[in-house]
C-alpha cells in the first residue's frame, strides 16, 4: 500500500495569444494568484505540495505565480516545493519535418508561409485553427483535435495517456507526507483526459480551472471535473499498440 495523493491539474492564465509561445496577461496572472490563495485555503498542515509544470511560457509564469501565491498564503505546516518542469504535462505536440514540437512552434513555421499552395502539414494546422487568438482562447481549436483525426497533431489518446503516467509517477514514495501536486498546463491534453475519462468532451478548461484526481492507497484514482466524478479501479494500462519505450521517455530525449 502506498501513500494516498492528489493531483490538481491547472490550466494556464490568460494568455496574450496562440500565434507564439506567449506569456501571460495582467489578467491571467491575477486568475493564478486567485487560485493560488483558494488551494492553500484547502491544505492541512502536514501536507507537501509539489509543482510540476509544462513547459511553455505561459504554463511557466502561471507555475511561478501559483508557487509565490501558495508560499505566502499556506499555514503553518504546510511545505511548497520548488518548480520543476515535467514534459509529461506539456501542452499539446506537433509532428512537425519528422521532429515533435509545440504546437506554438508549430503555429510560427505555418504563419510564416502565408495562406496560398500549403503543404499538408500546415494546411491540417490551417483547418486546425484559422484565428489564433479569440477561437483559440475559446477551445474552438480544440474540439476539433478532439473530434477530427490528424496525421500530424499529437492524437488526444497519447495526450490523455501521458497525463496517467505523469499522475502515477507522482506517488510518494515511502513517506509519510499528505502529498498535493500543483500542475500548472493546458487545455488540449487536459480536455482529451476528460473526455477520455468519461466518454464524451465537457467542453473547454477556463483559466486555472481544475481537473483534481485523487489517489487512494490502494492506487485506485478519482477524477472530479466540475460536476462529473469517476472512480477507477488502477490508471488504464498503456494498450499494445502504443510504443512503451516512447512514451517512457517523453519529450526527454
């Protein structure tokens, strides 16, 4: 038996666009400083608070502001750990000329070719998304990278799978410690673990609205995402198909 634990997955604050990898906004600092002060409201003393993080600008300053936020608002007790970047929790991914990047990397090298004879990589980025900023901000995007096959996007399984191997990677190990993890990411991978969850897509994360999964000791997870809730009895096993060694090794090679 193992130390029980929760995960508290975050999306980014508002961002100032989708066309590079931006940082954020007055406003989205304020929705992790907010954030902030309402999760340590919530910890007991005893606990430990870890901060793994994507690893995009934005996921970045919403990791930095969560953590000042949460060392000056804990009680007594309470340990917030450094920031540490996990790829396992990066935004979404890109094929992009045989090499997997950001999709934000992926977005520069599509606008810089204009609109007229696409190849297909940047034409399937052009169906993706055609705005960048205000259909970005609102999921529009997204729900069709949940909804449409891609030959170049990185597909939602992969996405939800890698989020349950980030999750189990976080267990205690051999302590005593009531163990929260603070994971500052992104919309894509957290909508695709959502709905591959519970069957169908709930729509959109807002801005540093949590997915919280809660580990027993027994290792049986809970996920809660607003009104939805579903207990299971271990994290899905990675299915035959996919290539282990791969995803053990995600973004770290």
């Amino acid at each position: 038996m193992a130390d029980p634990y929760e995960v508290v997955l975050l999306r980014h604050g508002e961002t100032h666009g989708y066309d590079a990898d931006h940082g954020l906004t007055a406003r989205g600092e304020e929705q992790a400083r907010a954030r902030g002060v309402a999760l340590a409201a919530e910890l007991a003393p005893g606990t430990s608070v870890v901060m793994p993080h994507a690893r995009t600008a934005r996921g970045i300053a919403t990791a930095v502001v969560l953590r000042e936020t949460l060392v000056g608002a804990v009680g007594p007790g309470v340990t917030v750990g450094e920031l540490y970047p996990e790829p396992w929790f990066d935004n979404l991914r890109f094929a992009l000329h045989g090499e997997v990047v950001d999709a934000s990397v992926a977005v520069a090298a599509r606008l810089a070719l204009g609109d007229a004879d696409l190849p297909h990589w940047a034409a399937e980025y052009a169906r993706f998304d055609s705005d960048y900023r205000e259909i970005a901000a609102r999921g529009g995007p997204i729900g069709h990278w949940i909804h449409n096959p891609t030959l170049y996007f990185e597909p939602p399984q992969i996405a939800a799978y890698r989020f349950w191997s980030g999750i189990t990677a976080l267990a205690p190990e051999g302590s005593d410690e009531q163990r929260v993890a603070v994971v500052a990411t992104h919309s894509a991978p957290m909508r695709a673990f959502v709905s591959t969850a519970f069957g169908h897509d709930p729509g959109e994360p807002e801005n540093l609205e949590p997915i919280r999964v809660s580990v027993a000791a027994n290792g049986s997870p809970t996920v809660r995402f607003r009104d939805l809730s579903l207990a299971l009895d271990a994290p899905p096993p990675l299915p035959p198909w996919f290539d282990d060694a791969w995803l053990e090794k995600y973004g770290r090679s």
